[in-house]
C-alpha cells in the first residue's frame, strides 16, 4: 500500500486513506463526533480549512511510513505534511512486508534518505544530529507516523531500514500540539517533526508553514469540537497569510487543486 512523490492529484495521504478504506470489511468511525467532515482537511464542515490550505515547493522529501489507521485518524498531523509539501510520499507499514515502491524510493540516487528517530534507540554509528554533505543527492525524511510505542516497534521490525542513517533531533521545544496526548511530553508530533527536518534543511519557510498550518489546523479541529467558531484573525491565521505573501504566486485563500476530488 503505498503512494508516490507529487503523483496524481490528491494528496500522498489522501490516496493511501482511500487504499486503506478499499481494503477494510468495516468502516472506521473516528471517535467524538458522527457529523459530516470534509474529506479534504477531515474537520468539520463547519470548520473547514480548505482554503487556507498553503503548499509550499522544497527540495527536500518527506516520506511518511504510516502505521494501520493513522491515514484514517481525523487528528493525523501526517497529512498536514502531505498537504503543505509537495514532496511526500506515504507508505502503509506492515510487519510481514515491505512495499516495492519504497524500497524504490528508498534507493533512488537522487535522495538521501534519513531515518528520523530519538538516537539513543540505534546503534551509535548510524547516528548523526546533522545533514550529511549531500553530493548533488536531496535530504529524504523518512518520517514514522504512527503512536510512540508503534513507532518504535516499526523501527525494530523494518530491516530494510536498517541500512539508513538515523538522524536524531534536538527538539528545543515541548510539543504545541494539543490534539493528542503522547506517553512522553518532549515528543514532537509528525508534521511538527517534519518542521525541524525542513529548517535542517535550510527550508525555514517551508517549515514555518507547515508549523503555523498545524496551528491553524489545532484551531479549528478543536474548536470544532467546542462548537466554537474558528478565531480567522488569530494570530496564527495572520501568520499563515503573511507567510503566504512572502512566496510569489503563492496565495493561502487559493485553492491550490481545483481539481482534486475528495474521498
Ligand atoms: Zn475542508
């Protein structure tokens, strides 16, 4: 199950979600509320934020290993990644197999991949705390998108990603996102590790878009659930219009993917 880089028009995350709502006997029901969400940004229709969805250009790739029904989670910050980076790809992880696609990936020439993980869990060669020199190749993160005590058993159980460099970061700051509740308060969620990946990567803009779209997004998920409407002129709905403004051509109120068809 698997999904490529910028191919087709729905998101990397959107496609993999539909795969894996082909390919169940039950349908998943998100808890909290039964109203109808929009299938492009998974919050209430009453609270969608289609159209401020920004998307920004980077050299650097994003590839999300997603474990079982993350894709599905209306909370899932993987899929603001996917929104925002035009460069991501998402795989689903299975402990049986791998998917050809991304040992495809993980070996193009073009990339190198780091595997994104707290150090102190691999063998101390493979790790490293900066981007290596790259030789013409682009930074690929690889990224787990799953639970804490999921992800770690994902690490464990992928051999096939054994062979990568573990780049392990230094978050400077606690976890902002408020959606969920992590084991450990010092973990950041998936797109707010993205973020620090992208600033690594000399990408500053691109990665305070994609913090600030993970703001507006905590915005209006929560709020929805308040039955409060949306604050438009918070001050991170500001910051995402003034980032918007700062790349030519780029505008937040556009739809970027006219096109796309949800679901
Ligand atoms: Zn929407």
């Amino acid at each position: 199950m698997s999904t490529a880089l910028t191919s087709g028009r729905r998101n990397a995350v959107e496609r993999l979600r539909a795969l894996f709502v082909a390919g169940r006997s039950k349908p998943f029901v998100p808890r909290g509320s039964h109203a109808p969400r929009c299938p492009d940004c998974r919050v209430l229709f009453s609270h969608c934020l289609c159209s401020l969805r920004p998307q920004v250009t980077t050299q650097a790739g994003i590839c999300l290993i997603m474990c079982d029904n993350e894709p599905l989670k209306p909370s899932n910050t993987g899929w603001l990644i996917a929104d925002v980076v035009n460069d991501t790809a998402a795989f689903g992880w299975s402990r049986t197999a791998v998917e050809p696609a991304l040992l495809t990936l993980l070996a193009d020439p073009q990339w190198q991949p780091y595997l994104v993980f707290p150090g102190e869990f691999a063998a101390a060669p493979r790790v490293v705390t900066e981007l290596q020199p790259l030789c013409g190749k682009k930074p690929l993160f690889v990224l787990l998108d799953a639970t804490w005590s999921e992800a770690r058993k994902m690490f464990r159980k992928s051999p096939y990603l054994d062979h990568l460099p573990v780049l392990s970061l230094q978050p400077e700051q606690l976890s902002r996102y408020r959606l969920r509740r992590s084991a450990r308060a010092e973990h950041l969620c998936t797109s707010e590790v993205a973020a620090v990946c992208l600033a690594m990567a000399g990408e500053p803009h691109a990665a305070e878009t994609l913090e600030v779209y993970l703001d507006v997004f905590s915005n209006h998920y929560l709020n929805s659930r308040q039955s409060v409407a949306p604050d438009l002129e918070d001050a991170a709905h500001q910051r995402l219009r003034g980032l918007a403004l700062l790349v030519p051509g780029n505008h937040a109120n556009t739809p970027l993917d006219p096109g796309s068809s949800p679901g």
